[in-house]
C-alpha cells in the first residue's frame, strides 16, 4: 500500500480563472513563494517537513491553514507520480485530475510540479458522495491529503471513462521546458584539480601592468592626501577634471578588477554634468561641504584601520559608499588582504560552490567579511598558496565564471499567455550589449502591457537586467506619450545621457521609483498615523499621505503629463501589507 499513489486536492475557482486555464494547457502546477516567508528551494534549505515547520514557526504564529504549511505539504508530502485533483469550489465541479512530476523551484513563478492533465471536467456529485464529502471537508485548506483507498478511486473514475492509470507521469522540467537560468556549478575539488594542472604564468604581464596601475594611484592619493583632499578630485561629473579618483576606480583601473553599472550614487558623491547641483544624501547630511568632510575621512580611515590590521573597526564602517567601493579601494592600498572580485553576488556564488555558503551566513552576508573569509580559504589551498590575489581572481573568474555562467532576461507582460513569453539567454559580457542595441521592440511590447492593464511586471533570477530595463522603459514610455520617440530612442542609446534623463525625470515628478522591502508598510505607501508637531510644542498624531497618493495628487494636478511609478523588488514587501 506505502507505493500506491497518494492523492491530494487543492482549491480555486478554476472555470473563470485565467491563471487555471493557462496551467491546465501548460501542463504545471504552481505554489508563489512570496507568502512562505522564504524565498528560495525548500529542500535545499529543509531536510524535512517538520524541519521547515519549524522555521516558520519561528518567523511567527502559522495556524494549522496557514498558506505556507501547504507549500510544506506541496514540497515534501507530495511524491512523484501522485494524483492531483483540482476541485473548483464555486463551480462544485471536479477541474482537473492530474498525475504529478517532481518538485523543483523555478525562480519566477515559485513552488513547481509538471502536471499530466486529464482535460474533461466531471461534476463531483455524480462520481460518488463520499469523495465529495472527502474533498471538500477542509475548504479553508488550500492543499491537502485525501484519505480515500487509491484504487476504490481508480475504479470511480474508470466507470465514468477516465482512465488516470494511463497518464505519463510528467519529467521534472521548468516551466514549459524552458530554463530561466542554465545552472552552472563547481566544487572545491574541480578548482583544485584544474589548478594543480594550469599554468598561471600566463597572466604574469597582466599582473605587472595591474600593479603598475595601483602603483600610480597610491602615488597621486597618498593615505596623508585623504584628510585635506579636495572633493574637485574625487568626484565624478565634473567638466573641468575627467581624471578624478571616482572616475579612475570606475573607468580606468579595470586591470584591478570593474566595479562599473549601477548608479553613480554608489560613490556617495557625485556632480551632475548638465544640471545645477550635486548628488549627496540631503537626509543625513547637512549641506555638501559636511558630505564631503565625512566621505573623505571615511576613505582615510578604512585605508589606515585595514593597513594596521584593524579588521574589525574596518567592517564597521559602512558609510563610505558601496561595498564594491570600499573593497576596491581596500585592495588598491592593502593588495595582500583582500581578493579583487568586488561583486557580493559574485562571493557568495564562488562562496556556494566552494564551501556549501558556509561563510556567507558566518559574515552576515557583510561583502567585507565574507571576501576575507574566502581569501584566507582559498590560501590556505596548496595550489593557490604561493600565488597573488590577483592571479587567484584570474583564474577563478575566467575559468569558472565567466566562462561559464550563463544568464536569461525574462519579460513577462501582464496581457500576454504562457506561449507569449519572450527568452533569451546570453554570456554575461552579451547582456549589456542586448539591451543596448535590440530593446526597441522588447519596449514597444511592454507598452502594449501599460495601455492594456496600466501596469507590467518584468520576472526573473536575480542579475538578469530587470531594473536596468525598467529605467530603459522609464524614460521610453515618458518620452513617447510626449511624442519624443525619435529624441527618447537617441537618449537610450546613450548610458550617459541616460542616466542624466532619469535624474531629470524623478526631479519634474514624472517618474517615481521606490525599492520595496520587508518593512515597507501600508502606512508608506498609501497613508497613515504619524507623529507631527503641534501647535503648542509637542507632538500629535496626523494621517498622512503616503508615496501613492502624492503621485496621484502630482498626477492630478499634471494631467497632460504622463507619469510612472516603477516599483523594484516588488516580491520583497509583504504587499497585503502593503496595498491593503
């Protein structure tokens, strides 16, 4: 009996359902991760059922319902080869009957099971009223187990000419077949055999040309500049000085490892090169001259506490821009102390692959920590112990990463099926080259998503370009509602005059951009009740407005302009909470 088949019904409305309707045609079954509470493959993180239980239970109250128990129950209890009876509640009818595949997660649409599909819809009163009773005696359980002899069920379907014991039982695949991301791993044992057996001679002349570069910038920032350093050299921007430190850490020191992407935020200060003013955070500084008193002596000190070894007060500082800027500069002064892969992303794969993520979680995911951990590790190695942190880097980027790794830009619009969506896969160094030269009919088609529904969503991995696309789109969808198309297709192809544009846009109001969080609440977002100042000194509480209502206010207000919220890391925030 312990290898029949099991069977398990899961509710929804299936008849007027699109999401339904597509899954039955697609051959799936789908559970979003946004409610688990983690985000991620559960059998990767959970041994078992009970283990994940646990976590949730520790994250907070999870009643016997709870959504995210039956996403345990789809994970663990689920085997493959399973029966699968979708019952539509509304339409008390029997949906779909399915025999199910292997679990996997797919990073865009959650908790996934292949599906083989029986197709005909059956009224459950007419198979028999013990399994409809049994069906439907937990309706505030979304998934669940039924308790009914497998073979009694087998025969009841077989009077009624279904024949559920001729169903294939589906192959663990992605969603329609199609990877989102091709997974590449290695291991400790595939670095070091192939390294026992590679000749790193072959970037001693890169190597000597890096040095003489880093040699150069210690020579024209000496630690002792730092603290009387005036900002006309530091900043990027500026028309009057392209040979300031910001521009040679981001452009004109790749031979020590790139930090290039992203905004130029990521240098804490920044001037605009056509607009009047600079770039600083106005929220914790007092005025530029206070930005810049704090950034420079930052730099002084990281420079100095990592050259006494002072690891410790080093991690502690977290203000002087980007964590890929502080490690580059760290390695600029202190060459033997930190390995030049700047990218956290990048550390914690090499750090999955090599050491199972072990000194992710012991770093705290502190990208500081974290490059040390795995600097000491992989010196610690007989092949890598006599060689240079760059030559380490060399050899594991190219060899293990770059050549290797393979990414996928998926866009799904809101209007569009399964059959619709639009795949790509490129090497890294293609990406940026992809968007820049074939994103015109990709924007034509997310337009087509706004006027339809007013909203799209752009899914995939983490790293694939959804944000840099969505800016791409911010300033294509801005400019062709004002019918600009020709002067906004100009701007997109130039990352500069780009960059300038969005800083424009968000300053006119037409453009809002806002990442979500795990605390980001209904109260930011829509309004709420906040402590004000009073007329007589003290404090009371006002309901106020929150992002939302300003823009529709700006909206309002502006009505011949067109205007555009873009929401990054929406699968972040608990958007219950959120949206109300």
């Amino acid at each position: 009996m312990d290898d029949l088949p099991s069977i398990f019904r899961i509710w929804g409305e299936y008849r007027n359902n699109e999401d339904w309707i597509d899954q039955k045609k697609q051959g799936f079954i789908n559970m979003p991760f946004a409610s688990n509470g983690f985000q991620g493959d559960i059998i990767e993180r959970f041994e078992s059922q009970q283990k994940y239980i646990d976590f949730l239970l520790e994250s907070g109250n999870v009643s016997r319902n709870d959504y995210r128990r039956a996403i345990g129950r789809f994970v663990f209890d689920m085997k493959k080869g399973d029966i699968l009876i979708h019952l539509d509640w509304k339409n008390k009818t029997l949906g779909l009957i399915g025999k199910v595949g292997d679990y996997y997660m797919n990073p865009s649409f959650g908790h996934m099971r292949n599906v083989s599909w029986l197709i005909p819809d059956q009224t459950i009163q007419t198979l028999d009223q013990q399994i409809y009773n049994k069906l439907t005696y937990a309706k505030s359980n979304a998934f669940v187990k039924i308790d009914y002899d497998y073979h009694q069920f087998e025969n009841l379907l077989l009077n009624h000419g279904i024949q559920i014991n001729e169903l294939p039982v589906p192959p663990k695949d992605n969603y329609m077949g199609k990877p989102s991301v091709q997974d590449y791993s290695f291991s400790l044992d595939d670095i070091t055999k192939y390294a026992s057996e590679f000749d790193f001679q072959i970037y001693d002349n890169d190597y000597q040309e890096a040095e003489r570069i880093r040699r150069l910038i210690i020579h024209d920032y000496p630690l002792e500049s730092w603290l009387n350093l005036p900002i006309e050299k530091y900043v990027l921007g500026l028309e009057t000085n392209d040979d300031t430190f910001s521009k040679i850490l981001e452009f004109r020191s790749n031979e020590l490892g790139g930090i290039k992407g992203g905004s130029s935020a990521k240098h804490v200060i920044y001037k605009h090169k056509e607009l009047d003013g600079w770039y600083y955070n106005t929220q914790k500084f007092k005025n530029l001259d206070d930005a810049w008193q704090s950034l420079r002596k930052g730099i002084h000190d990281l420079i100095s506490l990592s050259q006494a070894g002072k690891w410790d007060e080093v991690f502690a500082l977290n203000d002087i821009g980007s964590a890929m800027i502080r490690l580059k500069i760290l390695y600029i002064y202190c060459p033997t102390d930190i390995l030049p892969i700047y990218s956290p992303s990048k550390l914690r794969f090499i750090d999955k692959n090599l050491f199972s993520g072990k000194y992710t979680k012991q770093s705290d995911k502190d990208p500081l920590r974290l490059n040390r951990m795995l600097l000491k590790e992989l010196k610690s190695l007989p092949c890598f112990k006599t060689l240079s942190n760059y030559h380490i880097m060399r050899f594991i980027w190219e060899e293990f990463i770059e050549k290797k790794t393979n990414v996928a830009i998926d866009v799904v619009l809101s209007e569009t099926d399964a059959n619709q969506i639009s795949t790509h896969s490129y090497t890294l160094d293609d990406v940026d080259e992809y968007i820049s030269v074939n994103f015109d009919e990709r924007l034509k088609k997310i337009m087509a998503g706004i006027k339809r529904k007013k909203q799209v969503i752009l899914y995939g991995p983490p790293g694939t370009g959804k944000t840099y696309f969505s800016e791409l789109f911010s300033v294509f969808f801005i400019h062709y509602e004002q019918g600009n198309y020709n002067k906004c297709m100009e701007i997109l192809k130039s990352p500069e005059r780009r960059r300038r544009e969005l800083q424009v846009l968000k300053q006119t109001g037409q453009l809002t951009s806002i990442t979500f969080h795990p605390s980001y609440s209904y109260e930011d977002f829509i309004e709420g009740f906040r402590p004000v100042k009073s007329d007589n000194q003290g404090t009371q509480l006002d309901l106020v407005p929150g992002l939302f209502p300003t823009i529709c206010d700006f909206a309002r207000d502006n009505d011949t302009l067109p205007v555009l919220l873009f929401i990054d890391e929406i699968n972040r925030a608990h958007l219950s909470k959120v949206f109300g």
